[in-house]
C-alpha cells in the first residue's frame, strides 16, 4: 500500500476550519451578552430615573402614608411624559404632585432631564453625515420591546432638523466681524440648483480662516456682491484697513468691492481661473501649450517680468485667436497683485488662487450631496450655512502662515488710500 502525505497546507487549512467552527458559538455569545448588557443598562437606567423621581416628590410632600399639616402639595398618581434616549423619545411614567393651591409643581430632576436639545443635535448629527429622514431610527441602537418609543417618523425628524438649522442659520448669518482682524477675504459663488450662493470667507493676521457670510442670488451680479458686502460692514467688518480681496475674476465682484471698499481693497485675480478662461478661447490642441507658458510667466521673478511675458502670449495669439489675447490681457495687473507683495513664495501660492474658497465650497457640496428636491431658497440656504459650518470645524491655518506679518505690512504700503494720504501729508510739509 502506499503511503499518504498530508501536506502542511491542508493541515493549515484543517486547523483554520476547527478554529472558525469554534469561534463561532464565541462569537454569538459575545453578541448575546452585549445585548443583554445593553438591554439591562436601559432597564436600570429607567429605574434609577423612577427612584429620582419619585424621591424629588417625597422631598415636596413627605413620607407616603404620614400626614404633614405644614405640607403644601400632595401626591397626584402618574401621568406618561417622554424623555430623550438614544436618539429619540421615549415614554415614561411620570409621577405627579399638585399644590395645596391649585396647579402641578415641577420636579427638579424632570426639568433637567427633559430639555429635547439633545435629540435635535442627535438628528442634526445623523442628516449631515448622510442619514436620510426615513432612515433615521434605522440608525438608531435598537431598545428593549418593553420600552415605548416615538419622534423617530420621517415627518418628526424633518420638523426638527428644519427647526434647528433655521436657527443656526439666524445665528450664523448674525455673527459680529469687529473683533475679526482680516487682511485677506476670499470672495466665490457656488451653484445649487437654480441659485448662485457667494460665500466669503476670510484669513486674519495668524493665518486662520473664518467664514464670514453669505449671500443667496441667482448670478454674481454686482447688486448682489454689494449686498454680500454691505451685509458684512454692517456687522463690523472694517473698511478703512488695507485689505487683499481674491476674487475669481467676475467682474460683478470687481465692482462691489471698489463700490463698497473704495482705494482700501487690492483686488488679486484667481490664476486658475484665468488660465482656465484663456484656454476656453482656444483649440484642445493649443490648451496646453498656452496653459505652459502662462505658469511659466507666473514663476517670474517679479510682476514687471511676467507681465512682460503674458503680453508676448497675447501679441503672439492675436493673429490667431483674437478672443484668447483679449483674455490674456483683461484685468492682467490684478492677476499679478499677489507677486507685487513682499511675501515668501508658500503664503503667495495660497493667496494667487481662491483654491482655500473652493475647499470650502467642495466639503460644502459634500454636506448637500443627499438632498434630491430643494424647496426654495431659504432650504438651500439652512443646508449651506450647515455645510459651512462643518468645514469650519476642520480648518486648519493656511500653508505660509508664519509670512502674515509681512502681508500685513506688503498691503500697507501698496494700498491706494494710505499712498494718498501719505503723498497729501508731504505735499502739507514741503
């Protein structure tokens, strides 16, 4: 007879199903046992809260079945309230104690325990990440079948989240600016169905970015930049500092900001944009080339050299491409500003595009992404000032942030309004 082998992956493989075959019944028992210790934490919970309660009502009129003359309350039986548990609402038996005088005291421990904050931040929580209304108590830790649950329909947790992000968007859009020290304001718009949202966000002199406001219209028209604007000097955002406005290059923007902030603002046109809206003047073919040499022109050493450079782009576009020379050389000085200050290359990469806005808009988008039907404008608006306010949670300071200073001081000395008053102040001594 001859010999059988047993190879050592079979044995590998012969242990590995003992192990898997006795794993099993471990698992469940794990399983079964943290079920049980879930459903037992509840049990206990609610009848420590029963014990609570019912002391708060022996504090107010004494030991059951001993007569007080001097108390002024009784006992009046239960009545069924709901606390928050676990994401929702859950019934309770509730003992009651009426005033000699007429009229239901309260219990102390009741009153602390029956604020409903904690279940609109639970389904707040739940809709941003993505739960969606029907799906909500799916979401949910299952409770032990004695306990009566309610509040976890699809209509209840709208009513709630609409509640709560209503008044996060009042508070939001009521934020004070005047302790907020912002050398750069980063202005963009961002598209929901059929409304154009401007959002501005800004960078104070640690590098840190803050949203600002917001602004709901249908185009990035100048009105409505100026009302985004306006809105923001009336709580407090200065205009008499010299600032760094990075803009995508609308020029409803353009013009707001010179309306509102005058020779205060330095405009800087976004790079990414610009080489974007040149190259859609242009054949697939050309794109890349026009796109090489324009971030070859931004790499220059000074402004005065890589205007130098982008003209020759356009004057060798001209004959060509008319429309793409006129864009290369439409509002060119402002897409150099940001190489005209005294700052180290990393903040200058930060400052030349309104990427950081963008960021912003994208985690925004993020936030939105589960909404299928939007109902107006106020909707769509309690859904962006969330998105933003998210994001903002995750900021972090802007790359080149230790160069601030030096920002700060490259804007004074550039700004329209502080050149005028210096050349007015020599002129009054000479």
């Amino acid at each position: 007879m001859g010999k059988h082998r047993t190879s050592r992956n079979q044995v590998k493989e012969a242990g590995l199903r003992e192990v898997k075959t006795a794993r099993k019944p471990v698992v469940e028992v794990v399983i079964g046992a943290r079920e049980s210790l879930f459903q037992l934490s509840i049990d206990t919970g609610l009848q420590v809260l029963e014990a609570l309660l019912e002391e708060d009502r022996t504090e107010l009129v004494g030991p059951k079945g001993t007569h007080d003359p001097s108390r002024g309350a009784y006992r009046g039986g239960h009545d069924e309230g709901t606390l928050v548990l676990g994401g929702r609402k859950v019934r309770v038996r509730k003992p009651r104690v009426q005033a000699m005088g007429g009229g239901e005291v309260r219990l102390s421990t009741w009153e602390q325990l029956s604020s409903e904050d904690p279940l609109a931040r639970r389904m707040y929580e739940q809709m941003i990440v993505g739960v969606s209304t029907r799906k909500y108590e799916r979401s949910l830790e299952p409770l032990p079948g004695q306990v009566e649950t309610v509040g976890t329909s699809k209509s209840e947790v709208s009513r709630t989240f609409v509640a709560r992000t209503g008044a996060q968007l009042e508070e939001f859009l009521q934020r004070r600016l005047e302790d907020l020290d912002l050398p750069v304001v980063m202005l963009d718009g961002l598209h929901v169905d059929d409304r154009v949202l401007l959002v501005a966000l800004g960078i104070d002199r640690e590098g840190a970015k803050r949203v600002l406001g917001l602004w709901e219209g249908t185009t990035e028209s100048e009105e409505v930049c100026r009302s985004l604007l306006s809105e923001l000097v009336g709580r407090g955002l200065r205009v008499e500092q010299a600032r760094l406005f990075v803009i995508d290059g609308g020029k409803g923007l353009r013009k707001a900001i010179r309306t509102v902030f005058g020779a205060w603002a330095l405009v800087g046109r976004c790079r990414v944009h610009k080489m974007r809206n040149v190259a859609e003047h242009l054949p697939r073919g050309k794109q890349t080339w026009v796109r090489m040499q324009m971030r070859q022109a931004f790499k220059s050493d000074t402004a005065e050299k890589a205007k130098k450079l982008l003209l020759q782009l356009a004057k060798s576009l001209e004959e060509a491409y008319p429309s793409a020379a006129a864009s290369v050389r439409e509002g060119l000085d402002e897409t150099l500003t940001v190489m005209k200050l005294t700052i180290g290359s990393t903040l200058a990469a930060t400052l030349c595009s309104t990427n950081p806005i963008e960021n912003l808009n994208g985690s925004v988008r993020t936030v939105m992404r589960r909404v299928k039907r939007w109902r107006g404008g106020r909707m769509i608006l309690r859904w962006t000032s969330c998105g933003l306010l998210e994001a903002e949670k995750r900021f972090h300071r802007v790359k080149g942030h230790r160069d601030m200073p030096a920002l700060v001081s490259s804007l004074r000395a550039l700004c329209p309004a502080l050149q005028s008053v210096a050349l007015d102040t020599e002129e009054r001594v000479a």
